[in-house]
C-alpha cells in the first residue's frame, strides 16, 4: 500500500508558483468570530418551539456550533437556519418551524437530556451542513441562489417535547465573514 502525501486546495494554492491567493475564510487567513447566544428555559416547551439563539449576517462562513445545556429529562431539537426576525430583509418575522430556511441544516434532533458539549456543526455526520459547506457564505450553503442580505437567525426546532422545564443552553458559533 503507498503512503499518500495530500495537501488542501489552501496548501496547494500556498505552494503553487506564482503562490495563488486564498479567500479570507476560505482557506486564507480571516478574523474568527464567535457570536453566544445564552436561553434561559420555560416551565416546558412542545414540539416546533423555537429558541432563537444566535444572529449571525448571511455571508458568514460557519466554521463550528457548539452547543450545551443544563440536563432536561426529556428533549430533543434540531439546529437550523432561520431569517432574522428583525424585518429588515421582508421576511417573516414570526419564527415559526414553517418558516426555517432549513430546520436541522446543523444538526438532526440533538439530545438536550446531557450537560456535555456538544460539536453541533454537522451532527449527525451526514447531515446538511457538511464538511464541502463550510467555505461557502451561509446563504449559499443552505441553498439560496443568492445572498439575501442581512442577517439569519441560528434557531434550536424542538422535536421532542421539554415537559419538567428547561433549564439554561447556550451556543457558540465560530464564523468568519
């Protein structure tokens, strides 16, 4: 069996004569961001609540999500992509399951009954946001065939319900713009 020797596209670029320059956020260098979003819970919650956790601009290349929450006894949510509820773009600005730009783009019905941190950004492995996707702006990523502008809202859907009361979560997301 060879052993192989591969570079990245950003790595082959770097080496190349004359030396190709890589976008920032794409393999070149760019300030990484990191945006919190901190949810204090409910008595419960039923399935399709929503929790807006995190605004980030619809050019922002997501690079990690990472997610935890104090121990529930029961729960579940997807982590997905919706428009901002700030108007400024004529999108709906009620945030319903109805309308997500994609519901579990991140991650697919994601335990809340454990206080571990959780690697969000493509959980389960195979879901829509992965590893190809995270150079492209996010209004690429999910879809859009063009940038809408403005910002989108990082949401947890519930898809099991929260019955003895949520206790605090938080999401960190890494990007680069």
């Amino acid at each position: 069996m060879a052993i192989d020797h591969v570079k990245s596209t950003s790595v082959t670029n770097a080496d190349a004569s004359p030396a190709v320059a890589n976008t920032a956020g794409e393999g070149g260098s760019a300030p990484a961001k990191c945006n919190t979003g901190i949810a204090t819970g409910v008595a419960s919650s039923n399935i399709d609540a929503t929790y807006q956790m995190v605004r980030v601009p619809s050019n922002a290349k997501i690079k990690r999500i990472f997610f935890q929450t104090q121990t529930q006894t029961a729960g579940a949510a997807d982590i997905g992509v919706y428009y901002a509820t700030d108007g400024l773009i004529g999108k709906p600005t009620s945030l319903l399951a109805a309308n997500a730009i994609d519901q579990d783009f991140f991650a697919q019905a994601m335990s809340l009954t454990t206080t571990t941190v959780q690697d969000a950004t493509n959980n389960p492995i195979g879901s829509a946001y992965n590893p190809s996707k995270r150079n492209q702006p996010l209004w690429q990523a999910v879809g859009l065939t063009s940038d809408p502008g403005g910002n989108f809202d990082i949401c947890l859907t519930l898809t099991t319900a929260i019955t003895t009361g949520t206790g605090v979560m938080v999401m960190d997301v890494l990007y680069t713009d």
